[in-house]
C-alpha cells in the first residue's frame, strides 16, 4: 500500500467519478482504475460501488475514508520533513565556540532561523583550544576557535572568518586620568607584576611580545604564571596581581569591570584569524547549508 493509491482513492471519493479525478490529478483513468483495483485486492474488501456515470462508496469504503485521512496526512508530513532533512533544510545543528565570539554568528544565525524554521540550533560554549578534539570526536557540527589552536588536528577542514586582536588588560589603578598608555609606559608594570596567560595553546605573536616587555622594562626576563582559563587570567588582573594579553573581544563581556582596563596598543602588532572548524568526513546537507550560508555573509 503506497500514498499515491492512498491519494487516487481520496480523489475518486471526493468526486465520485473517475473521469474527473483523473482529470484533477492529470493521469489517465486506466492509471486510476489500476491503482483502485490493486488496492481493493490488497485490503480484500471492495472499496466502491460502480455504475455507469456515479461511483459510490462501500461501507468498507466509508471507513476506509475516515480512517486513512489522517494516515494521507501523516505520510505527507513524513515524506516532507525526510526530504527537507536531505536537502539541510531541518534537523538539529550543533554549534560550539568560546563564548566571546558569539557576536560574529549573530547575524548568520538568525538568517538561517528565519530561511529554516525547521532547524533546531543548538548552541554551547567551550574552550577555544579544546574545540578541535570537540569537532574531532563529532559532539558538534561546527566550531569557532583561534587559527593557532587548530593546526594540529587532522581530518578537520578550516575556514577563516573573522580576525581578532589582543590587547593588554591591566589593573584599573595603573591608568591615571583616561592617560594614554603605550609599551614604554609599561615598565613600572612589567616590574611589578607578572604577565599571567592561560594555559592553553600561545598564539605565535607571544614570545615576540615578551621580548617587546623585556626591552621596554629593561628586564632580563618576564616573570610569567599560567591559570587554567581567559576568565581566571581577567579575575586575577581584577584583583590587582597581574597584567596579560587576552583577545579584545573580551573587552565586550567586561566592560562594566570598572577594577581591569582594556588597552588596545597598535605596537602590539598581535591578530590571529577566527576559524570555523568543521569534520568533512561527517559533512551533512544541513551543516554543508550552514558552512555556505557563514561564508557567505562573512568572507
């Protein structure tokens, strides 16, 4: 029993006569019987009483009417949604990225929402230099990260999007009177504090910056800690312990932080590209859809 038999019964019920159902549904009426006669000796009752100009319907075929509608209406919907699913119109997408950068998927997403209500987003935070082995062992669909967490990881392809700068965050209280802050101005900082990082991947620029602090504050070497995450590093800075470099986009989810300052120096000459991460191996028409739809909007 196949949906197209099931539709061709519709229409002849609905119009009781197979010369017009043939005609709404643009086949033959031979096409038509073939398909009644089949499905009468499948369910072995007889659907329809035939006369010369009128056809009626059976009891069996009454309620074989009343059930099927929504059984029709079902599989209509299913062969819908399968379809839709094969051409990345619906299904659930997962994405992670470090919670920073979530501004540069703004408006993307909200294209593909209103293109695709069909598609459930899905939307998590994580480590940028954990996000590699998250795409790897397929948690997610796609990923954003930094450019210098990614280049160890086979199988996964890499697409810029964005760029990011770093900036240096400094307690509060070493900036007096808005003054404008350059690397020379750094010294009495680099002296008192250390450079505290996270503990992750170091972006490529680091060690030139080190040396640029070693120059600067006429130190032989830059007393530098480690702390598990970005969040730690701005914590630390905030309780006056420490300076760092952290990315700029940073700036944005602690512009009320009134105890760190953010201070974007052109001599830092530190930028990377933002990547999105993807496994081609286990690419999907919906996350292909995505990918297309990011590149797009953004390269």
């Amino acid at each position: 029993m196949d949906i197209k038999s099931l539709q061709y019964f519709h229409y002849i019920a609905k119009y009781r006569n197979i010369t017009n159902a043939a005609k709404q549904l643009y086949v033959s009426q031979s096409t038509l019987s073939r398909h009644i006669m089949a499905l009468e000796n499948e369910l072995g009752v007889k659907l329809f009483e035939r006369n010369n100009k009128q056809i009626d319907l059976t009891e069996a075929g009454k309620a074989f009417y009343k059930d099927s509608s929504s059984f029709i209406n079902h599989m209509e919907t299913v062969i819908k949604n399968v379809q839709s699913a094969d051409k990345g119109h619906s299904g659930i997408l997962r994405i992670t990225m470090p919670s920073q950068l979530y501004y540069i998927l703004s408006k993307p997403l909200s294209l593909i929402s209103g293109r695709y209500p069909d598609i459930r987003l899905v939307i998590e935070s994580y480590l940028f230099d954990e996000i590699p082995n998250a795409i790897q062992h397929d948690l997610y669909n796609v990923g954003l990260t930094y450019d210098f967490a990614a280049q160890t990881q086979e199988g996964i392809d890499s697409i810029p999007i964005a760029t990011e700068d770093f900036s240096l965050v400094i307690p509060a209280r070493f900036l007096v009177d808005n003054h404008h802050m350059s690397l020379a101005d750094m010294t009495e900082i680099v002296k008192k504090l250390p450079l505290t990082l996270p503990a992750h991947v170091e972006p490529p620029f680091m060690k030139k910056l080190l040396s640029v602090f070693q120059e600067h504050a006429g130190a032989r070497i830059i007393k530098t800690c480690y702390v598990n995450t970005t969040e730690s590093v701005i914590m630390n800075t905030s309780l006056g312990l420490c300076y760092s470099i952290v990315p700029t986009s940073w700036s944005n989810s602690h512009y009320a932080n009134k105890d760190v300052t953010f201070l974007h120096l052109p001599e830092l000459q530190a930028q990377c590209d933002i990547v999105m991460l993807y496994k081609k191996a286990n690419l999907t028409s919906l996350t292909d859809n995505f990918i297309t739809i990011v590149k797009n909007f953004l390269t």
